[in-house]
C-alpha cells in the first residue's frame, strides 16, 4: 500500500480574505491544498526558498499604486525564484466599525497601507481630521476593532462582515473603482509554463554604468527586435547613490523568437539580468507584432549566417 501524500502548501499574506486570498482562489492546483497565511512578502518568499511551501502569492503591481516596492527588491534580491502565473483581482473597499459605531464618531481607521493610500480622497473629504493605524493586511484591520479599542473603524475588502461581527459604515470607498492589483505566483520550479500565444516574461536588469544614454541602449535591445514592454520601475540597488535596477516585464514568452533575441542583446550589455520567468497573462490578451519579428524571420536569418560560415551557397 502505498503511503499518503502530503498536500501542497501555498503561501500567501493573509488571513482568509484578503485580496491575495482572492486571488489564490484563482489557481487551480490551488484547490484542496494547505494555504499558510503569512505577515509579509518576505515571510512568504522564506517559505517558497525554504520548502515550506510549493509557491506563494504575492501582490506586485497596482493599477493606481504602481509596482509593489517590497515584492520588487525581495525579487531582486533572492534568488532562485520564479514567476509562474499572474492573476488580477479588482479592489475597493469598505469602512466597518463595530456594531453601534457612527460615520461622524471615527477618529482613528485601522488599514493596511496600500488601502489606505487607494482611499484617501474618500477619507480627506468625509473624516478630515482622521488617524491612521497601518496595519498588516486588509483583514487584520478589521480584525483588530475586535481585540483593540484603539479604533474607531477599519478598511476592509467587501464582504468582510460575513466573518466578523462588525457593521458597513460606507461602501465603495475606494478613489477609483476600476483598481485592479495584479498578482504573481512565485515558486522555484525552473520548468517554464508552455507559450500560449497570449505570454508575458519578466527580468530585471542592472545598467553596466552610470552614463548618458544608458537607460535607451538597454531599451534598445527591446525596440530593434519590436518587443513591447508593459512594465519598466526602477529601484535603487542599494550599494551607492544614483546605481539603479530595472524591472521589466514584456510581451512575449521567451520561447518566441524575438523575446529570445532580446534577452541575448540584454545579457551582452547588462553585468546582471534576472530572469524571472515567462507566464500567461492573467487577461489572456493575445500579443501582435509586425511581421518583420515573426519567429521564422530569426529563424532564416540564423540559416542565412550558418551557410556564410560554413561555406554553402547563399542567395
């Protein structure tokens, strides 16, 4: 008789929830696994690299916050990782305080950074002269009315009072209701997802020197083989003023012609190009080029140079 497996673990910032929750409901081989809820980005990673967990899920760029800072550099920084999915979860909020609580009574909210940036023109315009406790996720705010008299209301994503005994104060609290956070599954599994035809690659790059024309050379070697780029951060490396990291994220998956190319033009010029990973896109967009960057143009080309050095006959 064989011996009973062990489910799969996947991390993700929790607890039960939060839009990171959301979006690891998103992951088919997800279903029937262990999920560990987790405090951080980086306590989600450890687990990744440590073997606690298969993969994690953790938020890396916001519709109207931009790139997430903390998962970027912890990318950057750790290494071994890879990107295996992306998936988008819509967010807005709602204000919840405990039952009895008024609008016009909170002076102090509980939220989690991120949301409480995304809703601050609400706030300035409703409760002027609010504070503000930061907490660790959009579900541990409202939480925290529970254990803590400290505040007065929280942030929190919809549909929080069917786990808590709190009441809704305002909905769709949010600025802009068409936020979108976009997530990442991040494992150490080298096997690349197969092309779809609707992909997206990821890397990051260092600029070999701190000169002018840097920053174009190196998207040069994306324009000249008619690779678009859907994301492009920068973030300081760290070890002096003015040395930056690029985070880059392109349409295509590395197997296409022209995407391979790009990362060969990018290893020549780069000292330091982190590949993290070639994925479906989370909105299954198909990606068009021209077709003077179709694969078998790179394809002729490279037959056209191996009969130059090899001495066959060239048209």
């Amino acid at each position: 008789m064989s011996e009973p497996t062990t489910p799969a673990r996947y991390s993700y910032l929790g607890p039960a929830g939060t839009f990171t929750w959301v979006a690891l409901t998103q992951v088919p081989e997800a279903a029937g696994a262990d999920w560990r809820p987790v405090n951080n980005v980086g306590e989600a990673l450890d687990d990744v690299v440590s073997g606690r967990s298969v993969a994690a899920m953790i938020a890396i760029e916001n519709s109207v916050e931009g790139g997430v800072s903390a998962t970027q550099d912890a990318l950057a920084n750790i290494p071994g990782l890879r990107i295996i999915g992306e998936y988008l979860v819509p967010v807005n909020f709602q204000l919840v305080g405990r039952p009895g609580t008024r609008l016009e009574d909170v002076k102090v909210i509980n939220a989690h950074p991120v949301a409480y940036a995304q809703c601050h023109l609400w706030l300035d315009a409703t409760l002027p002269s609010h504070g503000h406790i930061p907490s660790t996720s959009n579900v541990a705010a409202p939480r925290a009315l529970l254990e803590s008299d400290a505040a007065d209301a929280a942030i929190a994503p919809p549909g929080i009072t069917q786990h808590l005994p709190l009441e809704v104060l305002a909905e769709d609290i949010a600025d802009n209701p068409e936020a979108v956070t976009r997530f990442v599954l991040v494992s150490k599994s080298l096997a690349i997802p197969p092309r779809t035809g609707a992909d997206k690659t990821s890397v990051i790059v260092e600029l070999p020197s701190d000169e002018p024309g840097g920053l174009v050379e190196m998207l040069e070697q994306f324009s000249t083989r008619g690779v678009n780029l859907s994301l492009l951060e920068s973030r300081p490396i760290g070890d002096a003023l003015g040395r930056y990291r690029f985070i880059v994220d392109l349409d295509g998956h590395v197997l296409d012609e022209r995407v391979a190319d790009a990362l060969l033009g990018l290893k020549r010029f780069s000292p330091n190009v982190q590949f993290l990973g070639s994925y479906p896109r989370a909105d299954k967009v198909r990606v068009e080029h021209d077709d003077r960057y179709a694969d078998q143009v790179f394809i002729d080309a490279r037959d056209w140079l191996r009969d130059i050095l090899s001495g066959a006959p060239v048209d």
